[in-house]
C-alpha cells in the first residue's frame, strides 16, 4: 500500500500557482539563468532526479534551452569553499535570475548579489540560517522551497526504531561544511531525548572520514546510524552503503536513491517535486515577480523506501506496519 505523508503547507500555494505551459514574457528575449550547486550535474548517484526535474518544469513554461533560454551552470564538485567564487562568477555573467541549491550555496549568492532574484532550492531552515526574513514574506531577494529535513527528523527516528524496536545508541553522520546539519543534528537530539536513545554524532568532510567515522561508531558501541541529505554524501552513498553493510548497522538517509544503491532505509521529502516547484519561481520572477513578495513554500511529500534485501543480510524482520506505509520496497 502506497501512503504518501504530505505536508500541505498554505504559503505561496496560492501566489505561486501557474498554468501548465505559460509562456515567457518578451518574444525573442533569451533569459540567462545561473545554477549554483555543491554537485555536478552529471552525479552518477543522481541521473535521473532533480536537476533534470528543474529543466523539465522550466520546458514545460514555456522556456526551452537554445531558444530563449540560457542556463550558466556552477558546481563546486563537493568542496562548499569554492561556492562563494562561483557565486561571483554567476553575479558577474549579468545572470537575470541565480538558482542556489542547498543552504551553503544560497548563503554564498545571497553574500555575492543583494540584487540579482534568487531561488532558493531545498534549504531547511531558511528563517533560521538567516536567508528569508519569514516565510510568508521572505524580505529580500532570496525565495524558494525548503525541504524540511531538519522537521522530518523525529520520523526518521520512528521508522528506524520500528525497524529495530531495541536500539538505544543511534550515530548520526553529520558533514560540519554543511549548514543545513546543524539544524538536522539539532532536531535528531531532541526526537532522540524523548525516545531514550544515546545521541552519538560522528563528523566526516570526504571519503577517508566517512571511514574512520564508521569505525568511530563500532568504538562508540552505535547499533544504528542515521545518514542526512549532503551532496558529499550522495556522491559517496555506495561508499556508505558498504560501510554500513561491513560493520552491521542498520541504517536510514534522508535521501532516496541510498536505498535504491542498497541502504536498508530512506525518509525525505520528494526531490524532484521540489525542484520543478523551483521552475514556478524563476518563471514568476522572469515574468515581473518580486522575491520578497513570493512566500517561501516547504516539501509537501515525503517518501518512505525499504530495501527488503539488505533487510534479510541484517537478519531484520521488516514490520508489517513499515511495509504498509513505505512508498517503495526494493525487492
């Protein structure tokens, strides 16, 4: 059985609401839209998602690269320190409208532009990291959809304990490069505080630290582990997947495709539905649209995938309960 939990979220539903293949304003005129992110567009670990999701929503309103539309792509291959360059190298291109995906490469186009319309993608606290001054009325330049990873936490917590009923020491897996954890690390604290489970955060920046933090769980005695959304850990997923196999830890990410490379779970919101929402935004903006004026949406769906057969390599028995409200299970 197929239960989607949404999240239905009034700002901006309105305000944003635009007719499937609306045209562009100014026949002729070739609009540059600038993409910053921490990941490559081309990320094996991510072929068919969100990024390809954005350029499909901006198609179907009407703008077509070639045509009248120029997309300037901007990727710090992982290293969130090469983020504020880029930013100004996109400033710099005389972009109409900057796509920034994550909190670290919005902060770095918020710091390079306060003029420059940016759409903010997939950000967790955008009030809290200081990008919007409220959701309703973000203030600035800057708008676009959260996706509430920070608040997804305590049932992140809940599908791993009705995985495994016993646990009392969790790791999570935090990158310190990576703004939007600490909003996550915080969140999964206090879900683990109520629950009577020990909170044992383990940082890692590459692939050499994600190693030595798994072994830093085995020392800490962690029965579980709990992967956030990170580009850096997206890139490295299989790496993780196989870390997590090794040392016989059960595992849940905030991210889909963990699961579909053989992570035991994953909780989240829908990815790409957030990133062909991003399309309405720089659309409205194109088309006169003011940032401050344009509420801050938040991920309405979220998804649950289990891998049945790391499950079985575990020794796992997967609930009946988990079964009737994943989303997906890979056989």
């Amino acid at each position: 059985m197929n239960n989607r939990r949404r999240l239905i979220i009034a700002l901006g539903a309105g305000a944003l609401a635009a007719p499937f293949g609306s045209f562009a304003q100014q026949p002729g005129k070739v609009w540059r839209v600038g993409f910053l992110a921490v990941r490559s567009r081309s990320t094996p670990s991510d072929p068919e998602f969100t990024f390809d999701a954005f350029v499909h929503g901006l198609r179907g309103l009407g703008y077509v690269e070639g045509k009248n539309l120029l997309l300037d792509w901007r990727s710090a291959e992982g290293q969130n320190e090469r983020l504020p360059a880029l930013a100004v190298e996109l400033v710099q291109a005389k972009s109409d409208v900057l796509v920034a995906t994550g909190t670290n490469a919005t902060l770095a186009a918020l710091k390079a532009t306060s003029l420059i319309p940016i759409v903010m993608i997939g950000v967790a606290d955008p009030v809290g990291n200081g990008l919007v001054k409220s959701l309703a009325r973000p203030g600035g330049n800057a708008t676009g959809v959260s996706n509430l990873i920070g608040e997804t936490s305590s049932k992140v917590l809940e599908f791993l304990l009705a995985m495994v009923p016993k646990l009392r020491r969790v790791a999570v897996l935090a990158n310190p490069t990576n703004d939007s954890h600490v909003v996550v690390l915080k969140q999964v604290e206090a879900a683990m505080q109520k629950r009577g489970v020990k909170y044992l955060p383990v940082q890692a920046r590459n692939a050499q630290e994600i190693e030595s933090a798994f072994a830093a769980m085995t020392r800490q005695n962690a029965k579980a582990v709990i992967v956030p959304l990170d580009p850096h850990f997206q890139v490295q997923k299989n790496q993780i997947v196989e870390l997590a196999a090794k040392h016989r830890l059960p595992s849940i990410a905030m991210y889909s495709e963990y699961v579909e490379g053989g992570g035991l779970m994953s909780y989240g919101p829908n990815r790409p539905e957030y990133f062909r929402r991003a399309a309405v935004y720089v659309d409205k903006i194109l088309k006169g649209a003011k940032p401050a004026d344009l509420p801050v949406e938040q991920a309405t769906t979220f998804e649950l995938f289990i891998n049945r057969k790391t499950a079985r390599a575990l020794g796992l028995t997967i609930p009946q309960s988990l079964l009737i409200s994943a989303d997906k299970v890979i056989e």
